[in-house]
C-alpha cells in the first residue's frame, strides 16, 4: 500500500461527491434545465412551422386549382356571352331591318296613296275649273256677238279676268 | 508536451551537492500521475472522523475543473437564452451537438421518454465534468508553471505554487475520484428504480419473478454481486484508462534521461528522444485525445444504461 496510486483517500472521494454534487445542482439549475427546455420548445416551433409550411403548401394548392377553375369557368361563360350577343346582334339587326323595310314601305304606300288622292282631287279640281271657265267663257260668248276678233280680245280679256281673280 | 516537467524534476531532483543520485524513472512517473500528498495538501484542514479533508492536488484539480466547467457551459448557456430567437453561434453550436447528442442518443434509448429530463442533468454533468477532468492532464499547463518557477520566479519549496506544481493533473486517473463518480451512479441507480417503481418494488425488480424458489438462492447473490461490480467496473475502467496513457507518455520521455546516464553523455539522450521519445509521445497523446474522449463517453453511457436497466427491467 505504498503505492500513491492505489492509496485508498476518503477525503478526496468525498471532496469528489461534494464537488460533483454541487456542480450538478448549479449546472442542472442554470444551464442545462433551461437549455434542454429551450431546445423542446424550439424543436417544438420547427416541428409546428414545418407541419404550417406543409398546411400552407396544400392550401396553396388548393386555391391555385380553385384559380383554375374559376378562369376555365369564366372563359367558358365569356365565351357563351360573346356567342349569346352575336346571336341577339344579328337577331336584333334582322329585326331592326325588317321594321325599317316595313316602314318605308309604309311611308311609299302612304305617299302613292296620298298621290292619287292629290292627283284624283287636282284633276276633278282641274275639271271643275274647266268646267267654270267653260261655261264663263260660253256665258260671255253668248252675251255679245262679236266678231272674230272680238272673240279673241273677249278670250284674252276673260283669260286675263280669271287670272286677277285668280290672284 | 510533459518532457518539460520531467526536465524541471530532474533539476529539481539534483541539488548541486549530491551530483550522480541516479535517474528514478520509476518515482518520477508515479509523482506525476499520483496525488500530492496528504503531507504537503495545498490548504491543510483538520480531520474529521478520522478523514483527512486537506485540500491535496486532485481535490484542487476537481474545483479547477469544476470551475472550468460551470463558466463556461453557463456563460455560453446563459447568452445563448437571451437572444429573442434561438440561434446558436460559435462554441454553442457544438455544446448544442453535444447536448443533443447526449439526450437524443444516450439518455433518450436508455431511460426512455418519460424519464430524459430526470436524467438528463446528471448524464450531462457526468459527461462535460469527466471529459474535461480527462482533457485538463493533456495540457502542460502546470508543467509549464514549473519551468517559470524553475528559471524565473524561484519561489520556496512552501509557496502556494510550488505546492501546486507537484502531483498529477489528471483528478480521473486517481481511482477515489472514478469510485466516487461511481458512487453517484449507483445511488443514481437505486434513485431511478425507486421514482419508477417505488422503493420496495425496486429492490423486488433486482430478480425475476415466479421461478422456482431454488434458483434464487443463486440468482440473488449473483444480481447483488452485480449491482456492486458495475459501479466498481466504471472505477477502474476510467482509472486505468487516464493512468495508462500518462504512464506510457512518461515512460517513453524516460529514454531521453535513462540513455543519457547510460552513456554518460546528454546528446545521447537527445538523440532517443528527437528520434524515439518525441514521435512516440506525439503520437500516444494523439491517442489519448481519443481515449479522453472515448471514456468520458463510456462512463456517461454506462451509467445511462445502468439508471435505464432499473427504469425498464428487463428479465
């Protein structure tokens, strides 16, 4: 038992215990409990950012196919708009020219009606006239006998007469 | 690296007067990796039921490390906790790997989930305080102060510091030391069985249940004999292991000293030592690197094993 290395030390195996035992309780109580309570909460932040990327990933997904398909369903029904007003244009332009023909072929009926009408009153006007210069004319023809040359100053005199009168 | 100190010893073992007293390779070895002492503690304090607790050098070592430990896993803890977000920078990357590591890989699969952070703290502390005890003998740090002693500050034999110098550093080479540290695994042993169990059921776990009567009567000693050859196999394993390597170192260096006695010429001894002593010792403290590291991590693995054994009986 000479020997330094095998000297069996009581004091140096308590001061060992003690020492141990202190520098545990101060590391547990400053350094390693926060730290491995740090470290969960941390890994518990990653593991929740990680699972939200994945949520938000998905989600993402979702809206760009619900994207999708609004724009697939938009483009179908402008489609169907675009159809929908060519086929009411060229309805609405067959109807617009149909009325406008049938208008006009109003107003030309109107108007040839109107014309003979104007016509028929202007020549059973004319033939009242003709008939009033008639008989004015005969009627002075009859109230002078004149000659021939009388006749013609009587003529002119009365053409002249139902002209002023006229006036 | 300790070549310096056996220089300074050998000067110190040769007082002018008595000129050819012979190299003691032997003695010299021994004092460097043994303790200082009870004769020459660095504070002297009373016994007390019969235990001298007199501050010797390894007692000194433990607080050193201690001290060592405690700062600096603190500091780097405590400012690494107040930054707002939890980014490890510099050396805490690696205390976090190490922490990690050591939750994830060596209590976690032992003690199970339930109980990581019952024992966490322990195998952590028995982790960083080993390692660094180990470590702390491979730096020549208080070689170095007996060269400054030795050419510069000639302090008396009595100083604080001369009384420092002498002694092994290594605190884990000294087997009170490991069986204390193994003390602790094993009250930690009976501590863990009896939060899981209960006291009395944990003492009824030491063997399966429901065999015939007979075989207990050889079973029972066997399981006892058990409890008590683990804590002693950590002792001696972490022991051993710090004592060999500094003896190899040592021994080795020797050759510079006992060749220049052989052929009574210094450049004899120079000549072994820069081809022979200094590669070798290079690279047995290569190993012992590894070895530093490789038996804190066995003690701190067994013990997590042990502790996780009376957690989770297995028969």
């Amino acid at each position: 038992m000479n020997n330094p290395l095998v000297q069996p030390d009581p004091g140096l195996f308590i001061w060992t215990i003690v020492t141990f035992l202190v520098l545990l309780a101060l590391l547990s109580k400053f350094a390693w409990r926060p730290l491995l309570k740090a470290l969960e909460s941390r890994q518990a932040a990653i593991k929740k950012s990680l699972d939200d990327a994945q949520l938000a990933r998905q989600e993402l997904e979702r809206l760009h196919q619900e994207s999708a398909k609004i724009i697939r369903q938009a483009r179908l029904d402008g489609e169907s708009i675009i159809a929908q007003s060519r086929s009411d244009a060229e309805r609405l332009r067959g109807e617009l020219a149909q009325k406008a023909k049938e208008e006009a072929d109003g107003i030309i009926r109107r108007a040839q009606q109107q014309i003979q009408l104007e016509t028929r009153l202007a020549l059973q006007q004319i033939r009242h006239e003709v008939v009033d210069l008639s008989v004015m004319i005969a009627s002075k023809l009859l109230e002078r006998n004149v000659s021939k040359a009388d006749d013609q100053r009587l003529i002119d005199e009365t053409l002249k007469q139902i002209e002023t009168s006229r006036q | 690296m300790l070549l310096s100190s056996i220089l300074v010893q050998e000067f110190a073992q040769e007082p002018a007067a008595e000129a050819h007293r012979g190299f003691n390779a032997g003695e010299t070895i021994i004092e460097h990796v043994s303790n200082s002492g009870h004769d020459h503690p660095l504070i002297h304090l009373p016994s007390a039921f019969g235990i001298d607790f007199s501050v010797t050098k390894h007692v000194f070592m433990l607080w050193l490390v201690a001290a060592i430990v405690f700062i600096i896993v603190t500091w780097y803890v405590r400012r690494y906790l107040r930054q707002d977000r939890l980014i490890p920078s510099g050396f805490m990357n690696g205390l976090e790997a190490v922490v990690e590591f050591v939750r994830d890989t060596v209590v976690q699969p032992n003690v199970g989930h339930k109980w990581v952070n019952t024992w966490a703290p322990l195998i952590l502390t028995f982790f960083t305080f080993i390692l660094c005890s180990n470590a702390i003998g491979l730096i020549p740090l208080f070689d170095t102060l007996a060269l400054l002693d030795r050419f510069l500050f000639h302090t008396s034999p009595d100083s604080f510091l001369n009384r420092v110098i002498h002694g092994g550093t290594t605190a884990t080479a000294n087997f009170n030391v490991t069986a204390a540290l193994a003390t602790i695994t094993f009250v930690s042993i009976i501590v863990a069985g009896s939060k899981a169990h209960g006291f009395v059921k944990h003492w009824k776990n030491i063997a399966p249940h429901g065999l015939n009567p007979l075989i207990y009567v050889i079973l029972i000693p066997i399981e006892v004999i058990g409890m008590f050859v683990r804590p002693f196999a950590l002792t001696m394993r972490l022991a051993a292991n710090m004592t060999g390597g500094h003896i190899a170192i040592l021994a080795i260096l020797s050759f510079v000293f006992l060749f220049t006695e052989m052929f009574g010429r210094a450049i004899a001894g120079i000549g072994v030592g820069m081809v022979v002593s200094v590669p070798l010792a290079v690279g047995i403290s290569a190993l012992e690197l590894i070895v530093v590291l490789v038996q804190a991590y066995v003690f701190t693995l067994l013990s997590a094993v042990f502790i996780g054994m009376a957690i989770h009986v297995h028969h």
